[in-house]
C-alpha cells in the first residue's frame, strides 16, 4: 500500500510514509473489514462514518507540513487511525470528535496500542479545542460548508489548516495558512490554495452543516 498507493501517487515526505507503514490500520476497522485493511479505499466504522481511504489521509498530513516538536489539531477522531499517523511526524495531536462512542472507543484504542501523545475529547470540533491552542497545524477529516472561522483563530503563525469545503459528497480540499508572525496589535494573514476533490462524510456543528 505505502509503495504502490502512496509513495506511487506522489506522497514524498519519508516521515508520513514511515508512519503510514509502522500504523497497523487492521486494528481500527471492525473484523469483517480486516481482509481489506490496506485497499486504497474508505471503510465503513460504527455510527455511519468512514476510515478515510490511505492515500488521502497521507496527502493531507504531509500538506500539514508538521514541525517534529509541533501540536497538531485533528477534527473527526472517527476510528482514531489518523491521529495515530500524525502522533508519529509531531509531538502531541489533540483530536475532537462529536460521537460519544467513536471517542470513546477511539481512545481505548489508541491506548491499547501504546499512542501516547495522541488526546481524544469529545465535542464540536467546528469550534476547535480552545484549551490547547493555538496548533502548529490543524486537519479536518470531515466536509463543511466553509472554513470555521474558530478554527482559523486557533492555528499558529506558520501552521496550516487543512479540510474539505463544499457541498456534501463533493467537496475540495483547502488549505489555509497563517503568514504573519504572531505580532499583538497586528491582524493575522492569511493564504489559501486548493488541493483537489474528495468525498467526506459532513462535518456537523454550530460552524459546520446542521445535524
Ligand atoms: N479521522 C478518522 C479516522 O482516521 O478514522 C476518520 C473520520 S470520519 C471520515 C469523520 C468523523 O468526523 C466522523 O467520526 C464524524 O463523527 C466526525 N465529525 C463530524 N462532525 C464533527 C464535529 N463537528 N466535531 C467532531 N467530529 C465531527
């Protein structure tokens, strides 16, 4: 999956593609989907959502561009798989998720599995984790009508917001930056640019689509 699926459709940086071979993703999809762990596709978890298909979830983390020593922002724990990659290119990734069982078991998950940098709260995570912020780079692993403006006001000058935006089941993947320094008194920057279509499962809550 690594050669062929992601290093083969151009993902570059060696630390995502280590850390997409070291996850072990059978161990957070359901038993009837384990013989398919390493297709290049979505799968389904519990509550109606998706494992995201490999490929995207390493596109998005090496458009994150993660700083080794950083915090990560992940929105959408779903099964936990992707917070476990980004645990290993940064230092500390916080995940919000709005499904009280998917939280939960994402993090007896990520727990038994030895992820220790990874933290898993429950909540609107259109509204971001306030109490960490701001992140060297925030990831959005579900679709919203927009960018959260909360989520934008969390990132840290230099870091990197990326999500789906766009109608559902069609979306476009954005992503922001932070380009100013950080100076009080100063209003922030920011740059945008667009990386390609996807298909994500909505983004619900009070910045994203109505449940
Ligand atoms: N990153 C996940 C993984 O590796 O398994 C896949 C996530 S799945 C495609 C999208 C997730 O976003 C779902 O679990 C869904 O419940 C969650 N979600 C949707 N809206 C949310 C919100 N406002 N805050 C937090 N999680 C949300």
């Amino acid at each position: 999956m690594v050669a062929h699926d992601l290093a083969g459709r151009g993902v570059r940086d060696p630390r995502v593609l280590a850390a997409m071979e070291a996850v072990p993703r059978e161990e957070f999809v359901g038993l009837a989907h384990r013989d398919h762990a390493y297709a290049d596709r979505a799968l389904p978890i519990e509550d109606g959502q998706t494992i995201s298909q490999p490929f995207v979830v390493a596109f998005m983390i090496e458009a994150l561009d993660m700083p080794a020593d950083g915090t990560a922002l992940e929105i959408g724990t779903g099964s936990g798989y992707a917070a476990a990659v980004l645990s290993l290119v940064c230092a500390r990734v916080v995940t919000v998720e709005r499904i009280a069982r998917l939280a939960g078991r994402a993090a007896e998950r990520l727990a038994r599995l030895g992820y220790a940098d990874v933290e898993v709260h429950l909540g609107d995570g259109t509204l971001g984790w306030p109490p960490d912020a701001p992140y060297d780079g925030i990831v959005a692993t579900a679709g919203g009508p927009s960018v959260p403006e909360a989520l934008v006001g969390q990132l840290a000058p230099g870091g990197f917001l990326v999500m789906p935006v766009g109608p559902l089941g069609a979306q476009h993947l954005v992503r922001v930056r932070r380009v100013d320094d950080g100076r009080p008194g100063e209003d922030p920057t920011y740059e945008q640019d667009e990386l390609g279509g996807v298909a994500f499962v909505p983004l619900i809550g009070a910045q994203g689509w109505p449940a």
